[in-house]
C-alpha cells in the first residue's frame, strides 16, 4: 500500500456499493467487539472503518486499549477462527502489541503499559468504541497517504496535510503535536523505502503464549529487554 503520496483537496460521494461494503466490514467489527464486551474487554476500531472511507482490501482492525492476559482474550476470540499470534512493534518509540490474526478481521492488545500519548495515534488515524459503532458515527482521522479525511453526510472530504499546519491538526484531531510529527516521520519513511514493514514482527509459537514468547525474545534483543525490563516480573510472565 502507499503512504504518505498526499494528493489534492477534493470531496468524494460515496455510491451505493461503498455504503454496502461499509456496513459489511463494521457488521464484522461489531460482532466481535459486541463478544469482547460479553467477555468485559473493552475495544475500539480504527482507520477506514471508523472514518468511513473503506475500499474491498480495507482490514477491520480492533484494538485493545489495556494490558490484559493473553489467554483470555484468545478465549474471547475463539469461535471466530484463530489464523495466527504475532508479536509487533510498529517502531522502537511504539508499545509492544500482540495480534491475533482471525478470519476476518485482526485484533492487537499491548504486552507492555502504554505511553499516555499512545492513543493518540490511534485518535490521529481516526477511532470508535462500540457504543460509536453501534450509533454509526464516522470520525475524522489522517489515512495511511497523509490525507485528512473528514466525513461528510453523503461521503467525505479529503485535505492533504501538507496543506494544513501541524499543530491547526493537532488541534483538530485532539492529539499532541508530538503524535502528528512522529506520524508525519514514520509514514514519509515508508514511503521513502517502499513498504509499510514494522520494526518488529514475529510469529508466536503454537505452543507458547504471547507473554512467555516476548520474554524468550527480550533475553535476545537488547532493545526489547530495555523496554521489558519493567515487566518482567509481572505476573503474566510467571
């Protein structure tokens, strides 16, 4: 997928088929985050689907905003069919996740505690809880081009960033200037090498959980063992 390639300012209606495809992809999101509140696991979902601007190759992508046990997030998610475990880490300044890769949709929790301004990435690229999903809101938020997408009654309206001072977007996507910069870096630099690879991405064995995976892993990579140092001793990892 490209990133950062801007673009120009321009108001896209969405057609009958668009409407349709939405619905469908939020009908996905809504079933499993209606399961995970069953289970008391509070999610959200983020990008296209939350703003509206989703196309046949758009993920459902759900987040879990708190540390939680591995376990029993991968009870929650079982009936709806468990592809892959995979522990990422989008840059070193990113929190260590977990994804659960499912049938039709992906599911990331953090292993280790946020930073307070974490969030704001996921408010930068646009988000909705359950309750928001449920009323049909759409959100504005900043895609994977650098495209401001603000949702309009019948579609959207799109504003290259380039075209709008940083801390104006800040302040109208309620994020830090620091989160605008820092997505502003990471997504040109993307763009520069051609791919939209994470800094760390690997596969958790059948046989492991994801918290006895990623501490095997810190005692190999130094930088993970900066980053874990802290919870090592949490009780997940006994």
């Amino acid at each position: 997928m490209k990133t950062a390639v801007f673009g120009s300012r321009k108001k896209v209606k969405y057609t009958r088929d668009h409407w349709k495809l939405l619905r469908e992809k939020r009908k996905i999101a809504k079933e499993i985050m209606e399961t995970l509140k069953d289970y008391g696991i509070p999610s959200i979902v983020y990008g296209s689907i939350a703003r509206g601007d989703v196309k046949p190759t758009s993920d459902v992508d759900i987040f879990i905003p708190l540390l939680i046990p591995s376990y029993k997030l991968e009870l929650a998610l079982q009936d709806f069919g468990i592809l892959e475990r995979r522990i990422i880490q989008a840059t070193p300044n990113y929190a260590i996740k977990g994804e659960i890769i499912l049938e039709e949709a992906n599911v990331s929790f953090p292993l280790v505690k946020m930073r307070e301004k974490e969030m704001d990435f996921y408010r930068f690229g646009g988000y909705l809880d359950l309750r928001g999903l449920k009323r049909n809101q759409r959100i504005a938020g900043v895609d994977k081009r650098l495209v401001l997408i603000v949702p309009l009654k019948d579609g959207h309206y799109e504003v290259p960033t380039n075209e709008i001072d940083k801390s104006e977007l800040a302040r109208f996507l309620n994020v830090c200037i620091e989160v605008v910069e820092e997505r502003f870096r990471v997504l040109e630099r993307r763009r520069e090498i051609g791919r939209t690879g994470i800094f760390l991405n690997e596969r958790v064995p059948e046989t492991e959980s994801f918290e006895s995976y990623l501490a095997s892993l810190s005692f190999q990579n130094n930088h993970l063992k900066r980053r874990m140092k802290l919870f090592l001793k949490h009780p997940f990892f006994q």
